[in-house]
C-alpha cells in the first residue's frame, strides 16, 4: 500500500513499479491492468495513469494499444571507454554478432584520407559491417584501414573483432581514439539494416584511432538509439 506523505503518491508509485520492471520482469511482460494496480497498491486509476506515463516517458514501459501496457527492452548501456564492439557487448552480458556488407580496397575519400594522414594515392580498406546483440541489429560500423598498417587484411574472418585483428596480426593494439557524437535521422539504407522506421533518430560517430603516433582506423558508425546508450563521467577541472 502507498502511504500519503511528502512525496506524491503517484511518484512513489513510479518507483516502486520501476523497481518490479527492474528486478523481477523481463523485457516484454505485461503489466497488470489499471484496475488491477489500484486494487494493489490502494490508489486512483488517475495515479496509476500519472505512474504509468512517466514510466512509458523513460522508456521502461511501452503502451500497445488494445493489447496492455509492456516492459520495454532495455537498452545496452556502454560507457565511453575504448573497446571493441565484441568485448563491449559481452561486457554487458550481450552476445554479439557481425555481418560484414562490404569489403574493397580502394582509395578513400578525401575527408578519411585527411583523417589517416595518408597520401592522396594511398589505398586502404574499405570495410562495411553490421553489429548484432543477441541477434538484433545495434549499429552499421563503416570504416576505413590503411593498407601500409594491415596489408592482406581482407583474407581474414573480418567477422570477429578487428582490434584484436589489428593487435595480434599486425602489431598495431588500438589504444587510443578520437571521436564526436552526433544525432541524425535514419535514412532509407541505414532504416533498413538497422531496423528501424526511416526518419528514427540515431546516434552518429565518427572515430579516428592511434596505436602509438599510427593512424590505424577512420570510422563512421550508427547505432540505433533505442537499443544503445552512452554513459560517461564527468569530473570537474581547474580554470
């Protein structure tokens, strides 16, 4: 039962079902009803609707009309850290997945062969590949090697983690990046590889990454919003 006190009821009611979602529902189970949660937890059907709302707001919940009120699939949460996307999702308890899309060696753009500071005749390889956990679609990773770093790159299984690639392979371990993070909105091919509506706002990046003073990496990557979140920590410095 919800007591009446200084906290609203509606908002201890939101936690207490945040909690149950958390701690003993898995993603896709329905909710009681209306009725039955104030029959419950001893409130108004218009506190259970405030709880419920905020609850579908944050994302914990999603409302199916004529079918009930769902806990929602939670979203991998990686901190922003260096790793590749295999250990990242095994990190966090995910089993991932590659598909590779598409792999050439050619001479790259401009605006990557500026990025890997390598002359405007050198090639690199092109690699394309989409990024599954527990076999749904995470991110599009379309990224750029040179050929001077990874030669015959291109005969290996490009499946697995290619920072391990490069560190056992190669002798060139990723340890350090440079990146930004943006949001767009998912056109027609990136709608469809990462299965989402066209026009669904996703999160961008574009990654340069250094073994030692090396340019070994150009990357352009998406991932699809409501399955991944980026959590970082932020610490005051002197002036």
């Amino acid at each position: 039962m919800i007591a009446d006190g200084p906290i609203p009821k509606h908002e201890q009611l939101r936690s207490l079902l945040e909690k149950r979602c958390a701690d003993g529902l898995e993603p896709g189970a329905a909710l009681p009803s209306e009725r039955q949660l104030c029959e419950e937890y001893g409130v108004s059907r218009i506190t259970v609707r405030e709880a419920l709302r905020q609850l579908v707001a944050e994302g914990t919940l999603v409302r199916i009309r004529g079918k009930g009120t769902f806990v929602a699939d939670r979203p991998a949460r990686s901190q922003l850290h260096l790793a590749s996307f295999h250990d990242d999702m095994r990190r966090l308890g995910r089993s991932p997945s590659t598909v590779v899309l598409q792999t050439e060696l050619r001479i790259p753009p401009p605006s990557t062969t500026a990025a890997l500071q390598i002359r405007a005749a050198d090639k690199a390889f092109h690699i394309k590949r989409l990024r599954l956990a527990d076999g749904v679609p995470i991110s599009i990773d379309d990224a750029w090697y040179p050929q001077a770093v990874a030669p015959g790159m291109d005969v290996h299984d490009l499946t697995q983690s290619i920072y391990d690639l490069l560190r056992t392979e190669y002798g060139h371990p990723i340890d350090r990046a440079e990146q930004s993070i943006g949001a767009i909105s998912a056109d027609g091919e990136l709608a469809r590889l990462l299965g989402v509506p066209s026009g669904a706002p996703i999160l961008a990046f574009d990654r340069v990454s250094f073994s030692g003073e090396v340019r070994v990496e150009h990357s352009y990557s998406w991932y699809r919003s409501d399955r991944y979140q980026v959590q970082m920590t932020v610490t005051e410095t002197g002036r």
